[in-house]
C-alpha cells in the first residue's frame, strides 16, 4: 500500500513513447499516474469499508441493549420484576439512566410508572440513534462502492491504454 508519496518525473522515456510522470512509493516502486490514482481509491475504499464494519459492530452492541431494555420494560408493565435492584442497577450502569429518575422501589404504580418513563426516553434516544447509524452505514456502503468502482474502472483503462500502447509499438 502507499504509505508516502514523492514525485519524481521520468524523463528518459524512448523516442516514440510520450514521456510519464511517475510516483515513488517508499519501496521504490514507482506508479504512473493512473496507477496511482487506482491505488488510492483501491486504499480509501478498504478504509472506508473498516469503518463500516466497526459502525455495524457498534449497532450490534446497541440492538443487544435495546432488547434487552425491552425486556425490563414488559417486566415492569406487567409487574413482574424479579429482583429491583439487579434491574435498576443495570438500567444506571449499562444503558445509562440517570439514577435519579429511577425510584429506588417499585412497590407503587407511581414508582413503576417513573421507571418505565425513564426507561420509555432512554430506548427512545437508542431507537433514534440506531435509524441513524443506519444512515451512516448506507452512506459510508455508497462511498466505499464508488472508490472501489472508481479503482476499478481505472484499473482496467490502464490496461487498455497499455494494450493500445503496445500494439502502437
């Protein structure tokens, strides 16, 4: 991969050729124009496409919460929470409700209802985030479509200007 670039021009190409531009790669290679256009789509398509997948792991972890959360919250309508404090600990510490909206029992319809408007925002919030994440994902999916497009499209008009060149010669 291109790690650094330095330009260096070629000027002792044979008669009948035109002279080139070519591009030094740190290992010495060096890289037409086209190639190296190529390699730097070919390069911003794989980085993009990193970062789509670590945009997907992330809305993995979310969906976990969420139907998780869901859970709690059906347990609370339906009064059937088991055990308040293992609850209430994980709705503060994992999915991040401010401590203070959520009653420290659940013995009143008033408490549960406090808990499940708490919890109701909070799933809201990741409900919200999850639609846009998605909008990320298809946005960086589009823009790692087309370097990788524009890569390949490159790629093979360079093989066609090579074989146009030879058959020249």
């Amino acid at each position: 991969m291109i790690e650094a670039v330095q330009i260096s021009t070629n000027r002792y190409a044979p008669d009948e050729a035109q002279a080139v531009n070519m591009y030094r790669m740190d290992d010495g290679e060096l890289l037409t124009l086209g190639q190296l256009m190529a390699a730097v789509c070919i390069k911003a398509g794989a980085c993009m496409e990193s970062q789509t997948i670590a945009k997907v792991n992330s809305m993995d972890g979310n969906t976990v919460l969420i139907n998780i959360a869901s859970g709690y919250l059906k347990e609370l309508a339906e009064d059937k929470v088991s055990n308040w404090g293992t609850t209430r600990n994980w709705l503060i510490n994992t999915l991040g409700v401010s401590a203070n909206l959520l009653p420290s029992t659940i013995f009143t319809y008033a408490d549960r209802f406090k808990a499940i408007s708490a919890m109701k925002v909070k799933l809201e919030a990741l409900t919200r985030q999850a639609q846009e994440d998605m909008i990320d994902v298809q946005s960086m999916t589009n823009k790692r479509d087309v370097a990788f497009s524009t890569g390949t499209s490159l790629i093979k008009e360079l093989g066609a200007s090579q074989n146009n060149t030879a058959s020249v010669l």
